[in-house]
C-alpha cells in the first residue's frame, strides 16, 4: 500500500473530475452540433416534402394536359375523316354533274 495523504487523494480526485468536465464539455458541444444538424436537416427535410408535392402537382397538371390533348387530337382525327368523306362526296357529285352535263364523253354535246 502506498502512503498518500488525504491532500494527494484530493488531488488526485481533482484531476479525475477536471478530466470528466472536460470531457462532459467536449460531450455537451457535439450534442450541441448534432442538435443543430438535426434541425438543418428537418428543414432540408420539409424543404424537400414541398417541392415533391408541388412537383406532383405539375405532374398532375401535366397528365390532365396531356389527356386533354389526346381527347382534341382524337376529336380532330373524327372531324378530318368527317371533312375527307363530305369531300368526296362534294367532288363525286361535282364529277356527276359534269358527267350529266357533258353527256359522259368529256366533251359538251352541241
């Protein structure tokens, strides 16, 4: 056993608890910095929840866009096969009329 004096124990005891403040201080700054990270990152977090949402948004406008287009693309399709056969039909009796009024050679009658 060694002769220490109560005052070396002090010491010694001193020393211990100056090493765990420093320690604890040490400790204390990091949580600190991991708090503050955290709250960074829950912004950054929600930051990022906004922009996904209002870019679904932009998708949905996108889709009901896209849909409406496709429904006019295939209104116009109807409405041209619509003009092509009243076309035709327009040129049929036209080529008719001139038939009947040329006598069906090309050439007029008189």
């Amino acid at each position: 056993m060694t002769n220490q004096t109560p005052l070396d124990r002090l010491d010694r005891i001193e020393e211990m608890l100056a090493v765990l403040i420093t320690h604890t201080d040490a400790t204390d700054r990091r949580i600190n910095q991991l708090t503050e990270n955290q709250l960074l990152l829950q912004q950054d977090i929600s930051l990022l929840v906004h922009r996904v949402d209002r870019l679904g948004d932009r998708v949905d406008q996108v889709a009901t866009t896209i849909e409406a287009i496709g429904q006019q693309a295939e209104q116009d399709r109807s409405q041209a096969a619509i003009d092509r056969a009243e076309f035709r039909s327009t040129v049929q009796q036209i080529l008719e009329a001139l038939q009947a009024s040329f006598g069906g050679n090309g050439h007029s009658g008189s």
